[in-house]
C-alpha cells in the first residue's frame, strides 16, 4: 500500500512538473503573446511613434533659428587711433588694444506659403504610417492563427504516422509468425520488414519538420526557443454564405493595400501643391542680430565691468526680406518641370490604384470561389469518414467472428484514421481561407457574415 502511495506522489510530482514548465496555449493566447512580443510589430510601431511626434511638433517650423557667438582675436599689426591723423588742438590720441572681443546672437525665420503643406505632410505621413502598422498587425494576427491551426494539423498527421507505423509493426509480426507456421513463404516477411522499415526515416522527417515548425511558431509569438509549449485547440469549421458581389460593394475601399495607396496619392498631391507655392509665392524672411563689440583689451580690464560703455554695437539690425523666384515661373524653368513630373507620377499612381482595385476585385472572388469548393469537399469528405467507419465496424465484427484477421482491422481502423485526418485538412483550407478574407477585406468575420446576410 505505501507503495502504491508512493508511485501516485510521484507521478503528482511528475504532471505537476510537466504542467509548470510546459506553457499550454490556444489561439487567443499565441495572437496575445505575439502582438505583445513579436519584434517586427515593435519596430512598426516604432516607426508609428517617430510620425506621430513629426506630426504633433509639425508647428516647429515657425520656431526661428537661434544662434550665438564669442569671437577672441588678435590684430596683426598694431592700430592708431584714425583721430589722431587730424592733428586737432588738445586731443590725446587712445591706445587701441590688439586684442579684440565679439559676440554675437542672430535671430532668422524664413516664410513661406509653402510651409502650411509641409506641415500637412507630417500629418498625411503619420496617418499613412498608423496604416502600416495596422497592416503590420493584420498580418501578424492573420499568420499566427494560420500556423496555429497549420501545427494542430501537423500533429494529428503526426499521430497517423505513429499509427501507420505500429500497423507495419504488426503486419511484419504477423508475417514472422506465418513464416514459421509455414503459411507465407519468407518473401512476404522480407516485405513486411521493408515496409516496417521504410516508415522509419519519414517518421523522423516528420519529427524534424514539427519541431522546425514549433520553433518558427515561438519566434513568430517572440517567446523563447527552449521554452516548451503546448498547444490547445480543435479545428472547427462554421460554413459561412458568402456574396462576392456584397463583400466588394461593401469592403474593396477599406483595404488597407487601397488605403494605403490613396494616402500616398494624398501625400504627392500635397507635396505638389507645396511646390507650386514654394515656387510662385514670395518668401518673407525675417532677422535679427546683436554683435557687441568689447572696447578695451580682455586681457587686462573686467568684461562685464560697465557693459552699458564698453561693449559698443557694432552693424546689428532688424531686417524683413522679400524674396520672389522669378526663373520657376518661367514654363521651362527646373521648378515647373519638377510640378509637372510630380503631377505624371500622380497620374500612374491612380493607374496604380485603379489596377489595384481591379486585382482586388478578383483576389476576393477567388477567395470565395475556393472557400465554397472546400465547403463542397467537405460534405464529400465527411461522408467518407461515414464510410470508412462503416468497414472499419465491419471488420471488427468479422474479426470478433473469427473471419478476419487482426491486421485487416487495423488497416480499416487506419484508413479511418486517415478519412478523419484528410476532412481535418480541409477543415484547415477552410479555415485558413476565411483568415485570407478577413484580411483581404479589412473585416472580421462577424462583419462579413452581417454584410453577406443583408
């Protein structure tokens, strides 16, 4: 008794082990810990961050430039005094120190119509890069469901071959025994044991193939590669009616791709606009500089010892400049050439869009023509799994009446197996398919089941 005691602790221990270093995970959980850890996702919104700061400090451009300056110097040849060359009555010629100090500050603001767009441009930039990110993060969404449901098929194909493998097991001991009951001459054993054998290296390709898939999945989801994870989930399929017509009226203008292009459509059009009032309008530059001079030697007297006196201003001034580019409004000038390739390359970017549009267009029809076929095939499929249990309980039956031999059940009981697992892969295309459309369509599921009901 305290044995079996013993045994039931440590196997407690044992699971409670397993469970504490294995994360189990379904769907939710692997798209949660993606978009919290994935590193491409980072850098897009990294990315995102650094337009919306453009954008919010776009009014820095009216901030003038500010700068100031000290200047230390040494004449190289001695200076008189320019009064003392007159010669007049009384006057005591000043010793001019050749040493000198400056300084300086400057204020300058250039303005120009032409700045309203370029702030406008940090703003249709940022908007364009909030569109990215959120591509980014369809993507990402959209990939790590696909190879969730990817794996959880993997592993059930997994389990066939674990199975298929056993059979050959059985068949090649079967034969054995056959042989020497002087059943089956030893070809048939050779046989058995080559097909036993044979299973072997796919099996361990299989194995390799899984664990590549499990460590691209964790990179995907950015957890550790020797962190082991479990996955937990069924693959089912709720058939959805689709309208192709519905879904293109509804959804072609909120793809991101379309969006995406109609923002940068937006963002030349403004830069056009912003060169054509750089290059028609005037520009108001304004200034304003101080340059005090320090009237005595700064090697021997206080600098800030009677400012008001000693330092002296020397040319500092206010000034308001109005500067107009006569050559670009010229039709052959540099400027008008570069607004009129600006207006071609939007052109070809309508063209673009136009195209894109059309694509799209067939890109959803295709996606629904594919996921009625499989809804199609699934019918087929489920009703070979009906057949397939029908033989395999018929075998089993024979063999309870003696007619049938142990391996014939098995091989009916695979061939259900297999049945199972091919309506499972198609469950997946289906499945899979509906992520594509989601994401082709910038819409959920729920929304696309709404607008295919209307």
């Amino acid at each position: 008794m305290k044995e079996i005691v013993s045994v039931l602790l440590m196997t407690i221990l044992m699971v409670a082990t397993i469970s504490a270093e294995t994360v189990v995970l379904d769907i939710e959980k692997s798209v949660k810990l993606a978009l919290g850890n994935n590193l491409g996702l980072k850098s897009s919104k990294l990315d995102v961050e650094i337009k919306k700061r453009a954008a919010d400090l776009s009014w820095n451009r009216f901030i003038p430039t500010v700068q100031a300056s000290g200047t230390l110097m040494r004449w190289n040849l001695e200076k008189d005094d320019p009064m003392a060359a007159f010669g007049l009555p009384g006057y005591v010629p000043t010793e001019i120190p050749r040493w000198g100090l400056s300084a300086g500050l400057d204020f300058s603001l250039n303005l120009n119509f032409s700045l309203i767009k370029e702030i406008e441009g940090t703003k249709i930039d940022y908007a364009a890069g909030l569109i990215s990110y959120e591509t980014a993060l369809k993507q990402l969404e959209r990939d790590v469901k696909k190879n969730f449901y990817n794996i959880l098929v993997f592993e059930e194909n997994l389990w066939l071959m674990e199975q298929n493998i056993e059979a050959a097991n059985d068949r090649f001991e079967q034969a054995k025994i056959n042989y020497k009951n002087g059943l089956v001459p030893e070809l048939s054993v050779l046989s058995a044991q080559v097909g036993y054998e044979n299973l072997k290296p796919a099996y361990t390709e299989m194995k390799l193939g899984y664990t590549t898939m499990i460590n691209g999945f964790k990179m995907l989801l950015g957890i550790d590669l020797e962190e082991e994870i479990s996955l937990e989930g069924d693959i089912v399929v709720e058939p959805v009616h689709l309208d192709t017509e519905q879904l293109t009226n509804y959804f072609l203008g909120g793809r991101l791709d379309i969006l995406s292009m109609n923002k940068t459509i937006q963002g030349f059009e403004n830069a056009k606009a912003g060169l054509k009032l750089q290059a028609m309008t005037p520009m108001l530059i304004l200034g304003l500089n101080y340059d005090p001079a320090y009237g005595l030697d700064p090697w021997e007297n206080n600098w800030f010892e009677d400012m008001g006196t000693n330092w002296n201003q020397q040319s500092g001034m206010f000034r308001m400049t109005l500067v107009m580019s006569l050559d670009s409004l010229l039709p052959w000038s540099k400027a008008q050439t570069g607004i009129r390739d600006m207006e071609d390359g939007i052109i070809q970017m309508k063209l673009g869009l136009a195209q894109t549009r059309m694509g799209a267009r067939m890109e959803i029809k295709t996606f629904v023509m594919k996921l009625n076929k499989s809804m199609e095939q699934l019918e087929t499929l489920i009703l070979n799994i009906s057949l397939a249990d029908e033989a395999y309980r018929m075998s089993q039956e024979a063999y309870d009446a003696g007619s049938k031999e142990l391996l014939e059940v098995k091989d009916a009981e695979r061939d259900l197996n297999t049945a199972k697992l091919e309506v499972l892969k198609e469950k997946f295309n289906y499945i899979t398919g509906l992520l594509d459309l989601e994401y082709a369509l910038n819409a959920t599921l729920e929304e696309i089941k709404e607008t295919s009901n209307e």
